[in-house]
C-alpha cells in the first residue's frame, strides 16, 4: 500500500493507494428476548443480510461471539442481555480513486477536490474506500493534527468541493450554514447578490446533458421519488408519478445548462453511469 503526496493543479494532493482487500466489518446487536436460538435472531432479525443458510454457514464458520465468546451451535440458546458480534470476512471493494487535492486549509477546516468515484462516507460496499478514510490515514500519519469529518454530502458520482471541519466549533456551524439552505440552480454569473447576502454558503451544481433545448427557458414539474437499485442500500432517487412535487428551471447559458434528474424525462440525458443516456453510449 503506497502514499501519495505532492502538489496538484491548483493545491496539495495527498493519498494512500487501496490495498486488495478492506479490513472487514463488526456488527453488534444486544439481546432483548430470552429462550430465543441464534440461528432464530439471526435469520429473523437480519433476514435482508443473509438467507437462513448464509447465517447458518457463517456460525458455523465462526464469524459470530456471544459475550465475546465464539459460538458454533446455531441452536444455542440465548438470554437477555447478551451481546452478539458478527465478524464479516474482508472484502475486496469496487474500483475508487484515492487522491483528493487540498484547495485550502486553515486551523478549523480543509477544502478538498473530491474525484468522482470516491465516496464521501461508508456504505454498501465501501467501507474503507471513502474519503474519511484518506482523511484518517492522513491525520495519523501527522501525529497531532485534529480530525478532519466531512460537513456535507456529496455524491459518490459526483465532483467537487468537500468541506470537512476539523474542530467541533466549525462543524456546528458549518452545519447550520448548509441546514439553513445552499443549492442554488444556475450559472454564477446569474445568482443574485441579494440571494448570497442571505446564506452562509452557496452550493452551484453543473451537469453536461445531450440534446438540444430549443427554449430558452423551461420549467420542469416532474414529481421526485426513491426506487430500490442495485448497490445502493437506502434506494435512488428518480422521476417517478408516485414521488413527491418537485420543480425545476431550466435556462440555456450558450447551450450549456444547469440539470438535474428531471431533464432525464425531459429527454435531456446527464452523462453518468446511474441516468444513461439511452441513445448514445458514454465516451471514455
């Protein structure tokens, strides 16, 4: 597992390359029923994990304790009380990019460059292979420095700027400038100073979309609900009948435009691997 550090285009990079496999996972759950086996707690309580078989292999395997005891018989009987820990093997995570670029630092946070492909915080399959864990691995080979922790989210698809405070102070606050409303639709060039006199932080979202949009302007009112996919454990939102109202403004700046997922049902297609373009396949 190699390090990266070095000066990048417009900052300081930093990064240590992923290793083949994460380091596995513990899951704890404390007992609240008695006279129940742990076969039974498993394949009832965690059913969305693993079928009655996959638990059954994974007692038998030894990835359970109960009271920091190992546990082979399924059918032990648990009592009230007790502490089960399920160790999950390690795994080897998707493909992700490990180098982040500082674009500024102070003593209370740090700005970086967020690639896309990179998870912000562990999820689905990546639990290692985040930027808090680059941040981490950084603070520790640094002894002293605080903890950096991301303030705000940002895809795992998506580019950009990432604030991580790294003392309590600025996270509070920082949380209350973003609780208090960022998203800004629209070129820069067009954002009202009257609207940035009222927010703490502005966030501007940019997206490439096929297709040409005769209007100059266009208003999008496409209701916005979550469907189960793949990989992504809490679903994805998408333009869907039974979602919540939603509206979008769409304005053309020298054919390049702002965009979110309604331009998708607009037949304007962003490219990413998640909203794909029907018509034509991604370059690379």
């Amino acid at each position: 597992m190699g390090s990266a550090e070095g000066s990048g285009i417009g900052g300081k990079q930093f990064g240590v390359a992923w290793p083949d496999f994460n380091d596995g996972l513990t899951y704890t759950d404390n007992v609240q029923d008695s006279s129940i086996s742990l076969i039974e707690f498993y394949s009832t309580n965690h059913n969305n994990s693993a079928p009655l078989q996959g638990w059954l292999q994974r007692i038998q395997n030894g990835q359970i304790t109960v009271d920091g005891q190992v546990v082979k018989d399924p059918q032990t009987i648990l009592r009230s009380g007790s502490q089960l820990v399920y160790h999950r093997l390690p795994w080897k995570e998707p493909d992700a990019p490990y180098l982040l670029q500082v674009l500024f630092e102070d003593d209370h946070l740090v700005a970086v460059n967020k690639p896309s492909g990179l998870q912000v915080l562990p999820g689905g399959l990546f639990q290692q292979r985040t930027v808090l864990t680059q941040l981490q691995w950084r603070v520790a080979a640094d002894y002293g420095q605080p903890q950096p922790s991301p303030v705000h989210r940002l895809g795992r698809g998506t580019s950009g700027i990432l604030l991580c405070a790294k003392t309590k102070l600025a996270k509070v606050c920082l949380a209350s400038y973003f609780a208090h409303g960022t998203s800004i639709v629209g070129d820069k060039r067009t954002i009202s100073l009257e609207v940035n006199a009222t927010r703490k932080i502005s966030k501007i979202y940019r997206a490439l979309v096929t297709g040409i949009i005769k209007e100059h302007q266009v208003v999008i009112e496409q209701p916005i609900g979550m469907i189960r996919y793949p990989g992504v454990a809490h679903g994805l939102y998408v333009a869907s009948s039974s979602g919540k109202p939603a509206m979008s403004r769409v304005n053309v700046l020298e054919r390049n435009i702002q965009a979110n997922q309604s331009l998708v049902q607009h037949g304007y297609f962003i490219f990413d691997t998640v909203y794909p373009n029907r018509r034509f396949r991604h370059g690379p």
